[in-house]
C-alpha cells in the first residue's frame, strides 16, 4: 500500500463528500499538505496491517475508513440533500449559475452553529430538530443574501 494510493483516494473522497474542506485548503493553498500530513498518520497502520499478511483491499479500506473518521457524516452532502428536498428551485438556480458548491460552503458556514450545538454526528444527522434548524439557518441564508 503506498502513501500515493491513498492520497488520491482521499483527494476523492474530499472531492465527492467534502469539496468545502478543499475549498478552504486551495484558499491557503495548502491541499498537498494537508493530504500527506493525514496520509503520514495512517502509514504505521498500513505497514503493520501489511505484516500482518492482509491483503491490499482490506489495508486500503481500513486505512481509508480511519481517514475519514472524522470528516463522517459529510455536512456538505447534507446541506446539498436539503437544499434539493427543501429548496429545488434555488438548489437548481445555483447550479445553473455553477455556483452550488460555492454556496453550500457558505450554507456550511452560515450552519457551523447549529452543527455545533448539535454535535452533528452519524447517530443524529437524522434528527428532525437538527432538520428543521438547519432549514431555518437556509431560509434566513437566503433572504440575506
């Protein structure tokens, strides 16, 4: 298992589940970085895994699935899921204008509160509470924006 494998494959995950996180990094240019220093975390892992004879898929999963840990549940597939279920036709608007991402970053943002209070996690990202608040913080987003 190398470290280059599995910095592309953070990079996709980033790119597909926290495209805000990148947009943060590529403001102080500082995606490269911060790939390697989480990849050099998980490598004492990946070689002990390798001698221990497992194979390569179950390295990698294991590998991957500590990277992530901490960026599960995606809050920016979040606000994109309420932002289509609650919001259609501004969710559409923004993607015709190819600024989606950018304004789930903001919404991101403009609910960091919420998820906070919260505690947003994998156990409640399906609480109504949370649901109604953040659809709140989106509707107040909008009309001030």
């Amino acid at each position: 298992m190398t470290q280059a494998i599995l910095t592309e494959k953070l990079l996709d995950y980033l790119v597909q589940n926290n495209p805000d996180i990148l947009l943060g990094l590529q403001k102080d240019l500082s995606v490269t970085k911060y790939l390697e220093d989480r990849v050099s975390l998980v490598v004492p892992l990946a070689e002990q895994l390798a001698a221990e004879g497992k194979p390569p898929y179950i390295i990698e999963e294991v590998c991957m699935n500590e990277l992530t840990a901490d960026l599960r549940p995606s809050k920016f597939n979040y606000i994109r899921e309420v932002l289509e279920t609650e919001f259609l036709q501004t969710c559409n608007r923004f993607q015709k204008l190819g600024v989606l991402t950018y304004e789930i970053h903001n919404l991101i943002e403009a609910c960091a509160g919420v998820f906070e209070h919260f505690g947003f996690t994998k156990e409640n990202e399906n609480d109504r509470s949370l649901r109604y608040v953040v659809i709140g913080t989106i509707s107040e987003y909008l009309e001030n924006n």
